[in-house]
C-alpha cells in the first residue's frame, strides 16, 4: 500500500493526523500538542509531499528521509510534524493486520502501572499532600510525581521554603511502600540540585527529573554523578545525536523521551534500543491525556527495558481543559493504579466526529 491522503484536524492546543493508503484504510495519529495549529501547517508544507506515494510499510525508513531532506529544518516542529505521521502510520499498519499497535512492536496488551503526575507549583504542599492521598484511595495508585523548585527558575523556588516543605511533607504523609518523584523543569544550577537532591535522598524520593537546564548536558551530568537517586530527563531532546551523547556520556540514567516531541514511535523506539545498550530504563514524558500517553501506553508494553510506570496527569479542565471530549471511548481508566492496553486493532481510538466538526481541516493528497 501507498500514502494517498494525509489530512489534519486541529485547534491551537491538539492535531489528529489521518493518513488514508491507496487501499482506502486509514490510520489515526497526532502532531504534538501545543501549538498544534502551527505543526500542522509544518506537515502540509514540508512532511506530506515526501511521504505522499510512499510505501506505508516502510515508516521508520520514510521518518529518516524526511529528516534528511528537511535538513536545513532541524529541531522541534519537524519533529512534532513527524509524530502525525508516524503514529498514523502505526496505526494504519496495525489496524490492517487486526492487532494493537505493542502487538507490532514485540509486546502484548495488558495493564501498565501509571503514577499520578501533578503538574501544579501553585499548590500549597499540604494540599498537593491531600490531593493526591485522595487519589491513592479512589484509583488505587502507589506512585506519584510532584513539582519542586520553578520552572528555568535559575534556583528560585516557586515560593520560598516551598520545595524543602513539599519534599518533607510528601514523605511524612506517604507510607514507605509508596513511590515518590518530583520534576524541577530545569530549575537549578548543580550545586543547588546537589544540595536539594541530598533532601530527596534523606526523604526516599526516588526520581530527580530534569534538575538543571536541560539543555546544558555537563550540568545534568555533574548532579548525577554526585547523587545516588535516580537523575532523569530528556523529554525536551528530539535530536537522535543529542540523545546518544546524553547516553553516551551517562548524562542521566533513566531516559525519558516524550513520543510527540522526539518525532513517533519509531524515533522513540530508537532512543529506547540506545539506552537498553547502556542498560537504562526508559520511563517516557507523557504529561496530557491526548493520544501521547496512548502512544506510550503500548511503548511501554514492548520495550525491554520499559521503567516502573507510566506518566499519567491527574489534571483536569481547569487546567487541561482542550484534552476533553477527544475520543469516542475512555482509553485512559485507572483500576488499582494500572492502565490498560487493550485487545482493540491500531492504538484503540476512534477520534470523537464531534471533536472532528470542530477542528480546522487542512488536506494533502486526494
């Protein structure tokens, strides 16, 4: 089969992306989110006419040549144009061969154990405490990540005291079987992460994501060296290069690769094959309830070296309110604090025909 048709529906925030083959079977993928409406237009002008005719058979192969002949375009919009693509791809293949997407890719369906993952720094330490006790005992989670720190804070803290406050109060509020982790977006210099990681050791936290700014590869490093927690990061790099020397140089030691941002499936795939070779967990970046965190989902049940959990935000539309009304079913219930892959063909959505009538339209092909 070969692309005919690649078409987009999407509003500032969210992109769907079907790719129809000369067969008439289609399959459903996503842009990454944010500024959707722009990686939208990336893809009609520099991702569809190189993949339009071309084999639907041979993704990761298409994926690569278009990096090669955008390469005066390197960087974020390419590559979250590419993920539309991809995981359509993905999907389209998966569905003609009446299996989910894991099933393609060495996994199996089944249940993924999800963390709640707070995106909140405007929150008082003892609500965030409370807020997501509530939530261990109505979905049954056992893992969960909180913000310390302010985001490309240059070491100031969202409020002062804050972050050594939220640390203290989350293990105290915590039993010793619950897995805490905390996310700094790049808050810190290295001698502040050190300084705050030494507290995130003493308290049994157990994840340190992104301490410094991400960009800056020797500082990240230097933290890591000097803590035994786990430092994480690369949600942000969407470089195949960048992530080999993060590897490479042991910049972190759990990746953290958000399918959107790196370029799909088959992209982050890659990144995963390079840290087994290191022996790294790969626990990607997933922080909305789009089709990203469907897409890990079924990551997650095939890769070898698959970290503890699955990122899932607890973030309703008061903070998210695009992510609602996306899909015709659920795909993201929690029972006992898993997520379950299903049995269902290509990722296991059908995109709402409401959400659909709403969106902007754009076609390449016929």
């Amino acid at each position: 089969m070969n692309i005919r048709k690649i078409e987009t529906f999407c509003n500032e925030h969210v992109g769907f992306v079907r790719v129809t083959a000369d067969s008439g079977e289609y399959g459903w993928g996503q842009v990454s989110p944010y500024n959707a409406d722009i990686t939208s237009l990336v893809m009609h002008r520099q991702v569809a006419p190189h993949a339009l005719g071309y084999n639907t058979d041979d993704i990761a192969g298409l994926i690569t040549r278009i990096t090669e002949l955008e390469h005066k375009f390197p960087g974020s919009y390419l590559r979250r144009a590419l993920a539309g693509l991809d995981t359509a791809l993905w999907d389209l293949r998966a569905r003609t061969e009446q299996q989910p997407v894991c099933s393609l890719i060495g996994g199996s369906p089944g249940t993924v154990r999800a963390y709640a993952s707070s995106m909140k720094r405007d929150i008082t330490p003892r609500d965030e405490a409370d807020r997501l006790l509530r939530l261990r005992e109505s979905r049954g989670f056992d893992a969960f990540k909180f913000r310390v720190g302010s985001e490309c804070g240059h070491d100031k803290d969202e409020w002062p005291g804050r972050s050594e406050e939220i640390v203290r109060t989350m293990r105290r509020s915590m039993n010793d079987d619950t897995a805490l982790l905390v996310d700094a977006n790049s808050c810190y210099s290295p001698a502040k992460a050190i300084e705050l990681g030494k507290l995130l050791e003493d308290n049994g936290i157990s994840h340190f994501e992104e301490p410094c700014p991400y960009w800056e590869y020797e500082q990240t490093r230097e933290v890591t060296a000097a803590l035994e927690i786990d430092v994480t990061g690369g949600e942000q790099d969407c470089e195949l290069p960048g992530w080999k020397r993060m590897i490479d140089d042991d910049v972190i030691n759990i990746v953290q690769p958000d399918i959107c941002y790196v370029g799909g499936l088959s992209r982050a795939l890659a990144v995963a094959e390079m840290a087994a070779r290191k022996g790294l967990a790969c626990t990607p970046h997933c922080a909305n309830l789009s089709m990203v965190t469907l897409f890990t989902m079924h990551f997650l049940r095939a890769i070898p070296n698959a970290g503890k959990y699955l990122e899932f935000s607890i973030e309703g539309d008061d903070y998210y309110p695009w992510q609602y009304g996306l899909f015709d079913n659920d795909p993201f219930s929690i029972v006992d604090g898993q997520a379950t892959v299903t049995d269902t063909p290509g990722w296991g959505v059908e995109i709402s025909p409401q959400w659909l009538n709403r969106s902007e339209y754009r076609c390449s092909g016929k």
